[in-house]
C-alpha cells in the first residue's frame, strides 16, 4: 500500500493560519536577496524579527520596505566573536529568547582559480563563511539550550556537495558549513534544538550576478548561459523560493528533522 505523505506550509493569505506568530527569528545577512525574502515570508508569519546586516541603511531601508512593526535591526560583521555575541544577547535582552536562527550572512570571494587565489581572498571568504556560521551556532546554541528548544538553518550551497571552478574558498567554506550542521544538530538534539542547511543552486541574486561577472562583463551572457546548460528546470532559483524552504525547516512541520541538508537547486545536481 503507497503511503502518500502531504505537508502543508500556510503562507498566511486567504485567512490561512499562519506558523510563526510569537516567534522570535533571528537572521544574518537580513538585507541580501534571500535573507530579505526570508524576512519578508517570516514578517507575514507573524514572526518577531531581529535581523542583522553590516548596512545600517539597508537595514532600515529593508525595516521600511515590510513594514516591520516588531523587529530588532542590528548592525555586525559576523567575523567578529564579540559582534556576534553582542547581537545575540540584544535579541534575547528584547525578547528573552531566540526560536529560529537563520544563519544566513555569506561572501562568494573572487572567481579565480586556485593558483592566482590570494591568501588574503582566502582567510576573508573563510571567515566570514566559516567562522560567522561557527560563531552564530556558539552563541544562539547556547541560549537555545537554556530555553531547550529551537531551530536553526545554515546557509550552504549545492557547492558545498561538489566542487565549482573559480571559487575554491567558497567551495571550502560551504562544505565546512555542512560539517558544522551535522556536528551542531549532535550536539543539540538532546535538548530540543533541530540544525539543518540549505544547499541552493544558483539563485536570481547580487551574488550570482558578481559570479556571472567574475571573470570581466565581457563573459556575462556566457557565463549565464553555461549555468543554466546545467539546470533541467532551465531557470534560476527566484529568493523566495529558497525562502519558502527556510520557512518549512523553521516550522514545526520539520519536527523530526535535524542534522539534515536540503538540496533546492532545480535539478541541477541530478
């Protein structure tokens, strides 16, 4: 007998219940093409939100533009420790806990291979992808813990599963984010507290619009036009699509899930 699995995410129109109302959603990286369309879906959920960025002005820009009426707006560079526990803390000062932790805020580094890569270009994609997440997940973990309950999803890449010529960092440091997923979801799970990752292919966004033009704006189209050879949906991912995943792997529909990565890249790696 086939066993047909139906999972319903409510996006808040037509008088649907919504899934996060009292929530408390922490993000970084809250003003870039996906962490804005995260926090517009999770605005419409009736989520509290904290977002965090290095752009003051976007920030409010961004607070404006979704007519946030609870929120929190944070300005850090999640390399530094002592920024991202600070941000960490204010949340949990305003609203005495943190529910779901989008750790979102990443750099793609320059398209290069690896033999003209600098070590400068290195430690500077490492560190905001490596050690931002790390920090992220010391911080909110750490709350999650005392609340013993809680929902966190990293950013990856479909890059965290192979490799990508002209990015080696970004390629590391993706792959390193799926580790730290599945060690921090060990780590946790005893106290409530579910780690998953996403893993998107290329998406309608600044960062693949600097990666389509890595090479000179003279190979754009080409680029472009390489990419998509690779994606049977022959289609870039639109930000709210990749949102609409978040949103699943906050919600109590993903109860059960944790240490996990989920691949939304239109076929691509198939």
């Amino acid at each position: 007998m086939d066993l047909i699995y139906v999972i319903e995410i409510n996006f808040g129109r037509g008088g649907r219940k919504v899934v996060l109302t009292g929530k408390v959603v922490l993000i970084t990286g809250a003003t870039g093409g996906i962490g804005k369309e995260t926090a517009r879906l999770f605005a419409k959920q009736g989520a509290k939100l904290a977002l965090v960025d290095l752009d003051d002005q976007a920030l409010e820009s961004l607070a404006k533009e979704l007519e946030l009426e609870d929120y929190l707006l944070q300005t850090a560079d999640v390399t530094s420790e002592d920024q991202v526990e600070n941000f960490v803390q204010q949340t949990k000062k305003k609203y005495g806990k943190v529910d779901v932790f989008f750790n979102n805020a990443g750099i793609e580094g320059k398209v290069a291979p690896i033999t003209e890569t600098s070590s400068e270009d290195l430690d500077k994609v490492l560190n905001v992808n490596i050690k931002g997440v790390f920090f992220g997940l010391k911080h909110v973990m750490a709350i999650m813990m005392e609340q013993r309950s809680g929902s966190i999803i990293n950013s990856a890449s479909i890059t965290g599963l192979r490799g990508s010529f002209g990015l080696a960092p970004y390629a590391a440091s993706k792959h390193a984010v799926l580790g730290l997923t599945k060690t921090a979801a060990l780590e946790s799970a005893e106290m409530g507290i579910r780690v998953n990752a996403i893993c998107p292919g290329y998406v309608d966004t600044r960062m693949m619009q600097a990666i389509e033009g890595g090479k000179g704006p003279e190979h754009v189209n080409l680029m472009r036009e390489r990419a998509l050879a690779k994606v049977p949906m022959n289609r870039y991912a639109h930000p709210e699509e990749i949102a609409k995943l978040v949103l699943f792997l906050a919600s109590d529909n993903a109860s059960f899930i944790t240490g996990s990565h989920y691949v939304i890249d239109g076929g691509n790696l198939a």
